[in-house]
C-alpha cells in the first residue's frame, strides 16, 4: 500500500523526518495544524514532523485510522525504549552506579583512581543515546565525561572524527584532557591560527591517511570561524561534534550556529555541554537544533508559538507557556547535575585554567623582555630571589596587559626613572569580560582576584562600562569602607563583583556569599594564594568553590599557577632553578 496516496492516512519515514499524508479537509488541515513542529511539505503535499514518540502519538491520538510505516514504527519504538532505560537510571541515582560499559580512562590520573560516580551515570546515560546533552555545572568534569564518550563511540567502530567548537580560551584545553585521561589512541589538532592556517591544516588532514588508520582524529576551534571555514570542516565529515559551552549557539539565527547545524547534519553523534544551557526558556532553542532537531523541532516560529505569550507585529516574547513539557522533552536526552548536588561526591574545592594568547605586538614585546631577562640573570655575579622575582614581576604584569615602560632591562634598580605604566594587550581582559559575563548570567557572584593597581583599575572600570555592580578593595581602601564593601557584596543580592587585590583580600575577611573566583594574576607567596581561596571556602559556604584563573600561554603565568596547585613555595626555589620560570613553556 503507498503511504503517499491522497485518499488514505499514512505516516511514513523520510531520513530524520516523519511524513503525514491524508485526505484534503478543511477538519483534516484543521486538526493538523494543533500538532507541535508541523511544516508543509509543498513538493509532496503533506505534513513534515520530527521524528518523536510525543508527536508520533499526538497524530494517531487525532488521527486514529493512520496506516503505519513498519521502518517508522520501530524507530520510534527504539527511540521511546531509550528514554525510559534513561529515566530509570536517572531516578535510581548515582550512589551505587557502575559502568554498563568500559570507560576507556586512565584511571592513574583519576581521584581515588576511578571517575565520580555522578560521571560514571552521565556515560551511562549518554552511551543509550545517538545525542547527549551534558548539562553538569561548572566543575563537575563534563569534559571527561566526553573523553569517555568519545572512547565508547570509537570502540563501537562509530567514532573516528571528532569535531569539538569551544570558545578560544578553552581551545588549549581540550589536548590537556585528552592527553590526561584518554586511554585510547587519539591525536589531537587544536586550532588556533589564522582561518586560511587552520584550512590548509584541515585539507592537509582530509588527504593524508592519517584519518583512516584506527585512531581517533580530534580537531577543536573555536565558535566564531565557524562560518568561515565551513567548508572546510565539512570536508573533514566529522561522525561526532561536540558544543562544548553550547550557550554560545543559543540563538540559532546567527551566521555561526548556522553554519554548525550544517557542518555537523550528518555526524552520527552530537553532544553539547554546559554549566547552564539556559537563561531564558527559548535559549534550549538554538542548542537542540543543533543536539537533536526530533526533540524540539526545525523552526524557532513553531517552538515560539509552543512555549512563548507574544505580543505586537514584531512578535515580543513577554512570558512562557507549556514549561513543564519543555523541561521533560529537554531532559530525556540530557543529564543535569549542579556542583551542590555533587558535592558528596567531589573534593570542595576546583581549580580551573582558561588559556589566551597575546596578540602579536604584545607578544613580541614579552618574548623580547624574557630575553633580555634571561641574559641579565645569567649575568649576575650573585643571584638572589629579589632580583629573579623583580624580572618575573615584569612578566607578571605583562601578561595581564601592562607593563612599565621607564622599567626595561637593566632599570629595575634605577629609582629615578618615573613610572610609566601602558597597557600594551587587552587580550586577559577580554576573556575576563566573557568569563564574567557567562558566570552573572547565571546569577553567581564572583570576586575577582587581582595584583597590580593598572589591572585593578582597568576592571573596576570594565565593570562600570557593562553596568555590573560591584565593590572593590586594594591597598588603598579604608578599613570602614573595606568592612562596608564586603557586607554589600555580601548581603546584597544585587552587587555581583567583588574586585580584590590579593593581599588586601587575605585575611579577615568572609565571602562566602560567591562559590566563584577568578584569578586574574597571580603573587609569588603560596600563604596569599591559599589564603584567598579560603576567603570563599570557609564555615558558612554551601557549595563547591570553584577557582578560575585565567593564563597567557607559553608565559610565565603556567609556571607560577602550576607551582601554586603543587603547593610550591617560588620565592624559595627561584634561585637554585630560575630558568623553568623564564624559558617557553607550552600551556
């Protein structure tokens, strides 16, 4: 029988859609039309839907003498069986999860060697799904989450080429994780040149073999060159693409998220992360177009009229409807788990690294700097602690985009010259200014840890030019309105920031009313470091802190955080081994 006569109802398959033909009536076209994501198909003259076991049985609940396609039938079958073996083990929880299938980790590099159980139940969750959305927060180790997904996918024979869009900052990441917990073999291309490098890398890969051995082929970029590069990304035919920081394809109208939902169509695998997908219920949009179109639609029109009250020609959205069937939709191919929720299962506190560049005039000057360090060091007679650390102080504040320019080699003596501070990179301050921005929106306040007084005062004033509200402190602040500053920051719901200088922050002081810090420099003194986490992580706090610190590849602020997470003390230690601190390391 032909599902596509026009005298009988039929529901048929089409590649990832599912086809209604009937009979013309106006009750028919009616009735129809009350089901969610439909699109006339003026070629075939019938109703395309998503394939999706809630509009499956809309249409035979309406239409209860629909002929069924066998294909279609166990499709959704298999689809319904998945989502309720997922449900189940969401509700069992993750208390006494183990793995239904081998984590291809090392495990050396694991706490208590072996991952979090609430990250064994999001690989359990996920392998029972072609597209995972990871919506743990941040902290929670969703990229190794991913990292084993990768590895169940490739061990299956699914998996070869991993495509991964993140922002810039977390670009250098992705190898480290591979690198650290991958127990499979993997190559991993992480690009960060030009768009016409990072093509002829692409084409280069495409057409060298490499691919085709048995390995797993990763190539991470960022979100916004997406659209520039498309072709070539296409050309490398990923079977997985990742989102990771998915948020920032929420609005699928954009030239970028366009790009991505064509580059990644025919990957038999898709997954996004995010700490929170979501600040206003039309954001899971964008996201799940590119995730799974069968869980909520192709077109936004359809979606906004499900779930939003609209107002006006232009279409206003002034409020929501039907939230309780978005969030069900939303989380059968999702895992959702906050950092307060894992807290019995996770140390208390998260160290966290977001990598930058320098542009180029900056990074020529820092190269230079070092340099003429290195020599000068070298050069000494006696070497001693204050004269290594004056060098790296330079570097120090280089790196986060000043730097004194009556204070060259040679100069850090001379007590005649004036100050002359230039900010010669605004490279840090940026990945500040997402990094804050992603972290308000989810309304958890921040303090911001700081060391030298340009850098301060460029924050402070970033923060004015964005209209967030905030306090600060350094050296300078009175004891009264230091005391005012941290009982506003703490108290009231709508002063978000807290901009601190390092030492001034130190001691005496509570604010646990943030469960988040960024590190914008760094000190030398191990006791200051700790110190000021503890600001956060004391009696009082209920949450997992989490510790951003945001680092300049190959500088010496990858040294210095790196000998602060191994509880080193540098000012001890610079004379006998100062070179490890000057020459080029690679974040």
């Amino acid at each position: 029988m032909n599902l596509k006569d026009a005298y009988i109802l039929g529901l048929s398959i089409d590649g990832e859609k599912m086809q209604f033909f009937f009979p013309y009536s106006e009750r028919n076209v009616n009735l129809v039309k009350t089901i969610y994501s439909r699109v006339f198909n003026k070629g075939l003259k019938c109703w395309d839907f998503p394939i999706n076991p809630q509009i499956y049985a809309d249409i035979l609940m309406k239409f209860p003498q629909t002929i069924l396609d066998h294909n279609l039938k166990n499709r959704i079958r298999s689809i319904a069986t998945a989502y309720d073996q997922v449900n189940e083990m969401k509700l069992a929880g993750w208390e006494n999860t183990t793995p239904n299938a081998p984590m291809l980790l090392k495990t050396e590099n694991l706490h208590n060697n072996k991952p979090y159980n609430h990250q064994i139940l999001a690989f359990n969750v996920a392998i029972q799904l072609p597209h995972f959305a990871c919506l743990m927060e941040q902290g929670c180790g969703k990229s190794l989450v991913m990292v084993a997904l990768v590895g169940h996918w490739f061990h299956l024979g699914e998996v070869k080429r991993v495509l991964i869009f993140c922002p810039s900052a977390v670009i250098p990441v992705w190898p480290r994780e591979f690198g650290d917990y991958a127990k499979y073999p993997v190559n991993v291309f992480a690009l960060t040149e030009s768009v016409a490098e990072r093509e002829s890398l692409l084409y280069s890969l495409c057409h060298s073999g490499l691919i085709e051995q048995n390995i797993v082929t990763t190539v991470v970029t960022n979100y916004e060159v997406s659209w520039r590069m498309e072709d070539a990304l296409k050309e490398f035919k990923p079977d997985m693409v990742i989102c990771d920081e998915s948020q920032r394809i929420k609005k699928g109208s954009t030239e970028q998220a366009k790009a991505i939902y064509r580059i990644s169509a025919n990957a038999k695998h898709r997954a996004i992360c995010s700490g929170t997908p979501i600040e206003k219920p039309v954001d899971y949009f964008g996201q799940y177009r590119f995730l799974d179109p069968n869980i909520l639609g192709y077109y936004f029109t359809n979606f906004r009229n499900r779930y939003a009250h609209v107002v006006g020609e232009h279409d206003i959205i002034v409020g929501y409807k039907n939230l309780d069937e978005l969030t069900k939709k939303v989380h059968q191919i999702a895992f959702r788990v906050t950092k307060k929720d894992a807290l019995p299962d996770m140390p208390e506190k998260v160290d966290q690294i977001l990598y930058f560049e320098l542009e180029e005039e900056a990074r020529k000057i820092y190269d230079q700097m070092e340099a003429e360090s290195i020599a000068e060091i070298a050069g000494y007679e006696t070497i001693t602690a204050n004269n290594i650390l004056a060098k790296m102080v330079r570097l120090s504040q280089l790196t986060g985009g000043f730097f004194n320019a009556n204070k060259l080699a040679g100069t850090d003596d001379d007590e005649t010259r004036p100050n002359v501070i230039k900010q010669i990179s605004k490279a840090k301050l940026k990945l500040l200014d997402e990094t804050v921005n992603d972290l308000t929106e989810q309304n958890h306040k921040v303090v911001i840890f700081t060391r030298f007084t340009a850098e301060f005062l460029a924050i402070c004033e970033l923060m004015s030019k964005n209209k967030i509200k905030f306090v600060s402190m350094n050296g300078s602040t009175p004891a009264l309105l230091k005391k005012s500053n941290v009982d506003q920051f703490q108290n009231d719901k709508g002063t978000m920031i807290l901009v601190a200088n390092i030492r001034c922050a130190g001691l005496g002081i509570t604010l646990h009313a943030a469960h988040y810090a960024i590190f914008y420099s760094f000190g030398y003194s191990l006791i200051d470091y700790e110190q000021a986490k503890d600001r956060l992580h004391r009696i009082g706090q209920h949450d997992l802190c989490t510790y951003i610190h945001l680092v300049a590849q190959h500088t010496i602020d990858v040294k210095i955080v790196r000998a602060l997470q191994n509880k080193r003390e540098i000012a001890k230690e610079v004379v006998d081994d100062w070179r490890q601190y000057f020459e080029d390391e690679v974040a």
